[in-house]
C-alpha cells in the first residue's frame, strides 16, 4: 500500500507523467490538506474497510464510498495516527 501526502496539489491537479505504471497498479491513499482538514481518498482492495477502520474514534472524521474506492476527512492533529492505523491495518 502506498501512502502520498499532498499540500498544495488536489488528486484531481495530478496529471498523468506524475505516476509510473507501478503506482498506478498498487492499492492507493491520497491525503491532502485542505485548511484544518486532511481529504483522503483511496483506491484498492477492500480499501474502505480499511480506511474507515483508521479513522474510527477521531472526532468529526467522516468517511464512505465503495469497498474498492472511498473518501474521508479527518483533522490536520490526527494526521500522524491516521498514518500509523493505516501502516497497521495493511500489515493484517
């Protein structure tokens, strides 16, 4: 699973020769800033089910889409643990 944090691009700005066929293949979760709130996207196997199991117990997250493609927001503080859930929900 890759992980990309973005501060001034969008996942809509990201033009086609920013990523190798190898990115492309892979499970993937973009994190941008967006004022106080971090934006998540993601795309992948059973992608939402890991995403909304990171983000369980943040205050104001939101997240859901499809198991294979999901949106979520969480606060800029809980960036870093988001991180860390997400590192150890892949490792299952």
């Amino acid at each position: 699973l890759l992980v990309f944090f973005f501060k001034q691009k969008t996942a809509y700005e990201i033009k086609e020769c920013d990523w190798s066929s190898d990115v492309c293949s892979s499970d993937l979760i973009v994190a941008y800033i967006s004022g106080i709130k971090i934006n998540i996207s993601g795309r992948g196997k059973n992608i939402q089910t890991i995403i909304l199991k990171a983000i369980k117990g943040f205050k104001d997250a939101t997240g859901g889409g499809h198991e294979e493609a999901v949106g979520a927001k969480i606060k800029f503080e809980d960036l870093e643990e988001f991180r860390k859930k997400i590192e150890k929900l892949v490792e299952e």
